[in-house]
C-alpha cells in the first residue's frame, strides 16, 4: 500500500504531459539526459527539471557517469507500482509517444552503428585468442544450465565488457547491473543492450574493485572473462563477494593454466590461466565455497585453450 502523500507526490509529477512521455520514454530502457532532450526536441535544462520532479517523487531513478546523468524507471516500491500503474493507463497509440519512439529507435540506430564500429575495430585482435578456445555457446549453455531455476532479483555483472552475460541471462533475472571501466566498452554494452530489447539491465562505467556505496547486493554476481586481467585475482573474487547477498552464488569463466605467452605481451592478460587449487584458495579466503567446476577444451586442437567455469556459493549456504 501507498501513504496518501506519497500518492499524492507522485501522481503530481507524473501530471503533466513532457513528464508522461519521459516515464514512457524510460519504459523502453535508460537513456541519458542528451538522449532525452533530442527525442523531446527541448531545452536541456528544462528536461533536467523534469527529470528531478519525477526523481524526488521517487518515479524515476539518476545516475551520474562524469559530466553525464542517466536515467531509468523506479525499480523497487512503491516507486515502480505507481510508474506500472501510470504507463499500464497510457494509450500505446497516442500520437506524441508514437513520434517519440520513432526518434527513440533513429537515436539508438545511430548509437549502435558507432557501437559496432568500434567493436569491429577492437574486435580484429580476439580473432587469434577465439580460435585457440572452445566456442563460446557451450560455456553459455552451462551457465544458464547452472542458475536455471533461481530465484534471481538482482544479477552483477562486473567487467560487463559488451553485456554479453546480461543479454544471455537476461530472462532470469529480475535486475541486471553491468559494471566495467572501459567508456568504449560501456557504450558497446549499452546499445546492445537496447538493440535486443532487454530493458531490465543496466550498465555503468565503474571500478570493479570498489563498488560504489549503495550498490544493491546480488543473488548472482558474475565474472566472466575477468579474473585473469589482474595480478591478484583474489582481491578481485573478494570484491565479487562484497556485493553478494546471503545465500547468493559467484560464476566465473575463465582459463584454465597455459602457455601461451602472446596473451600477456600482446592483449594484457596478467595471469596466464588459474588452477583449480589458485581457485579455491581464493574462493576461500572471500568466504565461497567451490559447488562445481567445470571445464570446457577445444576439440579441434588438444594445444589451444581450456575455458573453466566455477561456480562458487556462500560458504553459510553451502554449510546449510
């Protein structure tokens, strides 16, 4: 149930046409201030005003990236029931929120062409890394085999990349939070994100070593590809466990031990490869327990690279 005042706050916000189409607007993902006001065709700051009438009355929430703010829809009550019950009332037809659409899709057309030329330019030297390990579907197919049937609210996602993991594991979560420290790769993530369609994930550019306070603890936190870019991989498993929930579980993806030493002079890996027993002792001093592992070799050549997947769980979860 929503107090009389809190109803009262909200629907004051929400009771005005520009602020309407910016919750409609938001329902199909979050978008930047600069976004906002190209598709609403208005001052920015009188869409930053908008914006903080809707953000004091709790329907919508803000997140600063340096000199830019984004915004999405409320997520948690009774901020998300009111926006539910506003946007379920709109009419989908209504002409203004039809042309802001169009202008929404023209926007995120142009951002992910500049998105998959990036990608396409960076994307030339994993070709030599992708063929020396097995095809990613297999490793794919074990993740979702390992979380299906979890209750999961929130997913973490730390070293995003291009929010590959929050696009396959996107119907099994409620909330998505993609965090990684390359500008560029958030970019790529985001319009992936919104060319899929997934609403329900967010990414920010961040350090995945600190959390920034307030970050949601998580049912799930993944680590794909990650841990063997950092000279200690357990400070980076105990970051992971930071922002866990009670009870909640770590995947991780990566390589098991090799040789190929191209990979630290010519793509920065700082570790080539973990082991089982590297793993586990980390695992254990970040409080996580080891519930499986396994490994994936590529068939096609006995010399290229094994990818291992853990799944690590809270030790009082295991214990119970």
């Amino acid at each position: 149930m929503v107090d009389a005042g809190t109803l009262v706050s909200a629907l004051r916000a929400a009771g005005e046409d520009t602020r309407l189409r910016v919750l409609a607007l938001l329902g199909a993902g979050e978008l930047s201030v600069k976004d906002i006001t190209a598709i609403l065709g208005q001052s920015q700051p009188r869409v930053s005003r908008h914006l903080k009438l809707l953000a004091d009355a709790g329907l919508v929430e803000r997140h600063a990236e340096g000199a830019w703010a984004y915004y999405r829809l409320a997520d948690r009550p009774p901020g998300s029931d009111l926006v539910g019950w506003l946007l379920g009332a709109l009419d989908p037809d209504d002409a203004a929120n039809a042309a802001d659409r169009e202008r929404l899709a023209a926007i995120r057309a142009a951002q992910h062409a500049q998105a998959t030329a990036f990608f396409a330019k960076v994307a030339g030297s994993w070709d030599q890394l992708r063929a020396l390990h097995v095809p990613e579907a297999a490793v794919e197919a074990a993740t979702l085999e390992i979380l299906a049937g979890r209750q999961i609210d929130t997913l973490l996602d730390l070293g995003t990349g291009t929010g590959r993991m929050l696009e396959l594991l996107a119907p099994l979560y409620r909330q998505g939070v993609g965090i990684d420290s390359s500008r560029e790769m958030i970019a790529v993530a985001r319009a992936k994100l919104a060319a899929a369609g997934i609403a329900n994930a967010q990414v920010r550019l961040g350090d995945i070593l600190d959390l920034e306070p307030g970050t949601r603890a998580a049912d799930v936190v993944v680590l794909h590809q990650v841990l063997h870019y950092f000279d200690d991989p357990g400070r980076m498993l105990a970051a992971a466990r930071n922002g866990l929930a009670a009870g909640g579980s770590v995947v991780v993806v990566d390589f098991a031990p090799h040789a190929h030493e191209f990979l630290r002079t010519e793509q920065a890996h700082r570790r080539l490869g973990l082991s089982e027993s590297q793993m586990q002792g980390w695992a254990s001093a970040a409080r996580l327990s080891v519930a499986e592992i396994r490994h994936f070799p590529n068939p096609a050549d006995p010399a290229g690279l094994t990818v291992s997947l853990w799944h690590l769980v809270d030790q009082k979860r295991s214990a119970s």
